[in-house]
C-alpha cells in the first residue's frame, strides 16, 4: 500500500534523481524536453492534466512511446483540500482513465495541484486509487514563475542530492526557460555520473535499499 506521506526526496545508494515536469502535455515545449531526455539517454515523469491530454493526445503518445512515465495530476487542476470527495475521486479517475488509453497501464504516481493536499486527498489517492503522492526538493526554483533560467538552475542544484525528485514545468504559458534550464541540468548532472529515471524507479531504487 502507498504512504499518505508526500514524497519529494528518497534515501538510494546510487547517484539518480527524478525530473518531473506538470502541466502538459504542452505541443510546443513537451518535445523540446523529450529531446533532452532522448540525447542524455535518461527518462523522467510528466505529471499531465486530463483536458491538456485531451488537447495534444499525440504529445502525450510520445512521451510514453519514448519510455517515460506519466503521472496523475488531475483533470483540471483545482486545489483538491478544496473540492469535495466526489469531485476530488472523479478529477483522478477521468484522468487515470486517459492515461490508461495512452498508455495502457494504471499510473502509480499522482502529484497533488498547487502542492495542496490534506488527510483525506492522501488517503483517497494512496487507498482508492494506489497512487504514491509525490513532491519536490526544488520548489524554491519556482520555474512557473519565469524568474530567469540561472535562478532555476542555481536554486535546483542547491536543493537536490542523489534520490531526490526535481519539479519543473511544461504546460501552459512560455516555458523555454524551463527548457534551457533543464538542459544546463541534464547535462552537468549526467557528467557528474548521474542517472536520470522515473519516479517510479526512484522509488524501487529506495525499496532495494
């Protein structure tokens, strides 16, 4: 059974960390990620919203198709603490739901919007759903806030150490900061001997230990 607890940083033997990035699919900067993530030879997980996948389902193929994994993030992004039961169980349900049709498996990682979550989102998540609720160590890089790619990249690198899951963002609005930034990451993080993997992965990584 999945923790209640929000996971952002798990203890793992090896040097490997977790890009997520919320909001998409997005058609224009989801593929310019994908390329990243193609040349360094490492995977990551998008955490999508169900009307931006109905939206760019041909975005959301080609994440999947290129080996990363894609996480519930809701079907339209309200702050879930906020909204009752039922339409806290259907904002998780209609997305699953597309995720299976891309996919063809049920998500294991669900990221809760605005970072809100309360007691009883985390047991419906983790109970009825099976889902781990996931965080980050880097919040403090606030890349939806468009605040400069060397602010994204400076505050990341200050937060994160081996097993910890990195936020980012690539829905709604420009995020080719976003873009640089992760580039500038990937590639120093992947000199310095790091694997780049999906939650998921980091999560049986720490399991193993």
């Amino acid at each position: 059974m999945p923790s209640h607890e929000v996971i952002s940083q798990i203890t793992v033997r090896e040097k490997a960390v977790a890009f997520t990035f919320d909001d998409g699919p997005n058609p224009e900067f989801t593929p310019q990620i994908l390329d990243i993530f193609r040349e360094a030879g490492g995977k990551a997980t998008f955490f999508m919203i169900g009307t931006q996948m109905e939206k760019s389902l041909g975005t959301a193929q080609a994440v999947h198709e290129q080996g990363h994994e894609i996480g519930n993030h809701t079907y339209t992004h309200p702050a879930l603490p906020e909204v009752g039961p039922d339409e806290c169980r259907r904002e998780l349900a209609q997305t699953e739901e597309l995720i299976v049709r891309v996919t063809g498996s049920k998500p294991r990682v669900f990221r809760p919007p605005y970072a809100a979550i309360n007691a009883e989102v985390a047991a419906m998540a983790a109970g009825e759903f099976g889902y781990h609720s996931i965080g980050a160590v880097n919040g403090a890089a606030t890349d939806w806030e468009m605040p400069g790619v060397r602010h994204i990249v400076d505050k990341t690198r200050e937060a994160l150490a081996p097993g910890s899951v990195l936020l980012f963002h690539d829905g709604f609005d420009d995020r080719s900061q976003t873009v640089e930034a992760v580039g500038i990451l990937v590639s120093e993080l992947t000199r310095e001997g790091y694997r780049l993997v999906t939650v998921s992965e980091l999560l049986e990584m720490g399991e193993d230990d």
